[in-house]
C-alpha cells in the first residue's frame, strides 16, 4: 500500500464509524426513555455482561457509569454460569450487550436471570433476535456495515455500543444531579479532584515546619531562618504573635542592591507588610489563582485572630499538578 492508500484507508474507517454512531440517533427514543428510568429507579447496580469484544466494551460503560454516579459491574457470561451469578441481586439490572443477540452463552444466563426476577436491558445490533426478545427494553444500536473490510471484526458495532453506553451514562447523571464536586469525590487521586476536595489544611506547612521570626528579630536571624526553612521566605509576628509582614528572597535581594548596612536592621525594618494571607479551610485550588493574581509564590495561613498557622507554597502546588494550563 502507498502512503495515500494507507491514509485513504484511515479516513474510510472513520468514517464508516461515525456514520454508525450518527445513526444511533433514532435509537434514542422512548426506549432509550425506559432504560435510563429503569437504572435510575432501581435500588440495586447496573450489571453489565457480554461476550469478546461486547464483554470489552461492556466494562468500559461500567467504568464510566460507576465514575459518574451510577454504581455498575462487570459479569462475565461464563463465570455467571459458574457461580458468580451469586452476585447479582433481585433489585438490580441487568444490560446485555451483543451484536448478534443470538449467543448462547448469553441465552443460557438471560434464561437464569429471569429465575432472579432482575430487569434486562439489551444493548443488541439485532432487536428482534433471541436475546432481544426476551429482554424488557432493547436499545438498538445496529450498524449498516463493520469498517473491517472482511464485515467481520467488530469495529463500528463496537463503537456505537459504546456510543449508547456513554448516552446512558450522561443522561443518568444529569437525571441524577451528578456534580463536579460528586466526580471529585470518586477521583480523590486525580487532578480534578485535588482542584475541587484538597484544603490548605492538608498541605500547608505548619507547626516548627512554618518560618517564623518577630518584629525584633535581627535581619541576621531573619535570613538564616528563611535559609533553615528552605521555602524563600519568612513570617514577621509582633509580640502578642499577631502576623504583621513577611520577608521574602525578593525583599533581602532588593535591600542589598541599597548598600544600607545589614547588620543594624531588625526584621520590621525590612518586611513587606500587610502580606497576602488564606484561611486552613480554603480549597488548595484557591491559592493557586490568588498567587497567580499577585504574582507570588507563597501564602501565609492564618486564623481569625492574625496568627500564622502555616503557610502554603506554589512549588508544592504545582508538584500536586493544581497549576492552570
């Protein structure tokens, strides 16, 4: 093949693929209403089964549902008949994926699942097959052709299935009130949940850990302080411990390039005061933007009296990947 033939090929694929996605449009009817409301309204999971391929693509809709709101599992068809099918309960429902909707397998564990008097949804390329029959809703998400040029491996059947997967899932979790916040929740590990559940409290420095020194300190003192603390900077509190400046590398940067003499000036001779400050309770994400409005890199933590009770900086936040692209 030429290099145009290989590209041709590429394009042919896709398009083929979006041409079946696009037809599933008229699958979403009062059908697709029927399912969506069974799965919402039932007390127990979404089980999703299927054989090769279908099996494939069913555990990629669970995943997607369970992490928008919609608890869901995998069974495989095989194992059900051997056991597993222990796991599926009378409150749940059940969604069968196949393209045929004529595999045995999947026949044989419909024929038991009707015994547990679950509800069964097909997710089936051929609604009138022996699957689709015996289903209480059937979603149909035929396909003209398949992009393998042989008509036989699964590739624009597979797409559409998942397609109709990913409709469920976003319609149900509008139904649902599914939040940002809710998708937090079940990402703690990712980015968008850092962004939306981390607090100040939970990666300021805090404690001995917190650069400290009072308005009498000599600068001496005030820059080993910075410099034992590796965090570029320092708080300066007044006697009854109430935040009053701070002092950062840029300030003593700034105060050499004067060529006053160092060693007869105190801390409040040189800090910046009225520093820009944050709460414990405030979302990590929140000093992100107010350090980029300022164009600093560190924030003091305070309480309701003015005492620093840690402090927050940037380097720490970007290795949390809170940064804005």
């Amino acid at each position: 093949m030429t290099d145009e033939q290989i590209i041709q090929k590429g394009k042919n694929v896709i398009s083929i693929e979006a041409e079946a996605v696009a037809n599933l449009m008229d699958s979403i009817n009062a059908d697709f209403v029927k399912a969506v409301k069974m799965i919402y309204k039932a007390g127990g999971r979404v089980v999703f089964t299927g054989m090769g391929k279908s099996g494939i693509i069913a555990r990629k809709i669970v995943a997607t549902l369970s992490s928008t709101g919609t608890p869901s599992i995998y069974l495989h068809p095989t194992d059900a008949l051997h056991g597993d099918l222990g796991m599926v309960r009378k409150d749940d429902v059940v969604v069968i994926v196949s393209k045929s909707g004529n595999t045995d397998e999947l026949f044989d564990l419909l024929i038991m699942l009707r015994r547990l008097g679950v509800k069964i949804i097909g997710m089936l390329a051929v609604p009138d097959s022996k699957l689709g029959k015996e289903c209480d809703v059937v979603l149909n998400v035929y396909v003209k052709e398949e992009a393998c040029p042989h008509d036989l491996a699964p590739t624009s059947s597979t797409t559409a299935a998942l397609a109709m997967g990913d409709a469920l899932a976003i319609a149900l979790l509008e139904m649902r009130g599914f939040t940002a916040e809710d998708f937090a929740m079940l990402h703690p590990g990712g980015t968008l949940g850092k962004k939306l559940l981390l607090k100040i409290s939970e990666i300021m420095y805090k404690g001995s850990d917190i650069p400290l020194v009072t308005e009498e300190t000599s600068l001496k003192d005030s820059i080993l302080e910075i410099t034992s603390k590796r965090l570029g900077t320092t708080c300066v509190v007044n006697s009854a411990g109430v935040l009053t400046g701070i002092i950062t590398d840029g300030d003593l940067r700034r105060l050499l390039e004067k060529n006053l003499d160092i060693n007869s000036l105190k801390a409040i001779d040189v800090m910046t005061r009225n520093p820009k400050t944050i709460k414990a309770e405030h979302l990590a994400s929140f000093a992100i933007q107010v350090m980029e409005k300022f164009k600093i890199t560190s924030l003091i933590v305070i309480d309701d009296n003015q005492i620093p009770q840690g402090l927050v900086h940037l380097h720490d936040l970007v290795k949390l990947g809170l940064q804005r692209k």
